[in-house]
C-alpha cells in the first residue's frame, strides 16, 4: 500500500478502508513508518483475538521496544475479523514492510463515523514534523 493514499490516527496508526465480501467495509491497520522508527528496537508484540470488538482510540494491543511499552490503538469502530499472526515473530517485518506485510488486524467497520477523524496523509506528515521537534 502507499502511505499517500491511507488515513492515519494521530496516535500514529494506518488504515487502508476497502470494500470487504457482501459489502461490509474493511479496515486494514498498521503502524506508520514514523513510529516504528520511533520505537527503534522491537522486541515483543501482543495482538487481539479475531472476534474483538473495538471502538476508535481504544487499545488493541502491545507493541513494546527496548525504550518503552506503547499501546496499540484502533482508528476505527467495529469488529477484528483477521489478525497478521504471523507479525509478533517476525517484528523486523514492521521495519522493512510496515504498509504491506507488516500490517496488524483487519476491522469490518461497524460505523464510518470514525473515519472522518482521521488525518490524511499530508496532515499526518505535519502531525509527524511538529512531534519530531
């Protein structure tokens, strides 16, 4: 995925909405590139079950590195209908693929409305630059 073309959390994590089987939206979720890097060394990830339901701005998830534990949060209402399993083994993923292989869970929206609080990609780089001072 580009990241120009994903909606972004200010709590730094990435949503690719696409249309799902029967017309249900789905929302992949990821960690930006700027957090990740931010985060530097990984060292353990915890992930939710499929089935959760989750709510915008509500933690998900662990991801912890050798400076400090952060929270996962969804950027999104509704359900976790596929979690990347694959992901807490394979932490260097997120280093080198985090808008592609190195996604999180995928959320079948169970409202939209918390789409609309999302940042584009232009708003996030700003976001991005003010923390980065």
């Amino acid at each position: 995925m580009k990241p120009q073309e994903l909606l972004y959390a200010k709590t730094h994590e990435w949503a690719a909405v696409q249309a799902g089987p029967q017309g249900a939206k789905i929302a992949t979720v990821g960690v930006s590139a700027f957090a990740v890097e931010a985060l530097t060394d990984l060292v353990y990830m915890q992930l939710p079950r499929v089935g959760r339901k989750v709510k915008a701005g509500e933690s998900f998830g662990e991801i912890e590195s050798v400076k400090a534990v952060s929270d996962l949060y969804s950027p999104v209402d509704g359900e976790i209908v596929e979690v990347n399993t694959a992901l807490p083994n394979k932490l260097e993923t997120l280093n080198s693929d985090p808008y592609g292989a190195g996604w999180l869970v995928k959320i079948k929206l169970s409202d939209e409305t918390a789409l609309k609080n999302l940042l584009d990609y232009a708003a996030y780089q700003k976001l991005c630059t003010e923390e980065s001072h």
